[in-house]
C-alpha cells in the first residue's frame, strides 16, 4: 500500500516526477531566455565594434585635406590669433 502524506497526496515517486518535470521546465525556459540574451549581447556588441571602427576612421585631418571652405576657415583662425 502507498504511504500518504499528510495532506492526503501520495508520496515516492509520483511526487518526484512532477516536481522533476517542473524542474526540468524551467531550466529549458531560462536557457532559452539566456540564450536570448547571449544573441542580443553579441549583436550590440558587434554593432559596438562597428561603430568604434567608422569613429575612428574619422580625423580633422582626413575631412579638412583639400577643402578649400575648411582651408580658409584655418586661415582665417591663424590671422585672428596673429592680430
């Protein structure tokens, strides 16, 4: 005869069963959540990288060489400080 536990449910391995079921749920959802996770920090962090690569891509430098707008704007600076 099976053993009862005090709210009348049977003990042993039916109990188990279920709880290890649940148990068992629930790590596969917050694997899959994790997982979910895991892919969006690769992204932002790929987007990261790809960003940081086009900032430094960008100097005075490369955008003012052989403007002539920009070449008269310097010009002008070095006659401000010179008067």
């Amino acid at each position: 005869m099976e053993q009862m536990t005090p709210t009348g449910r049977p003990s042993g391995p039916v109990i188990l069963v279920t709880v290890s079921a649940k148990a068992v749920g629930e790590i596969d959802k917050t694997i899959d959540h994790l997982q979910k996770v895991k892919e969006n920090l690769i992204g932002s962090e790929r987007n990261l990288r790809l960003a940081n690569d086009k900032a430094q891509d960008l100097s005075i430098k490369k955008h003012t060489r052989n403007n002539p707008t920009m070449a008269k704007k310097f010009e002008d600076l070095k006659k401000e400080d010179g008067e």
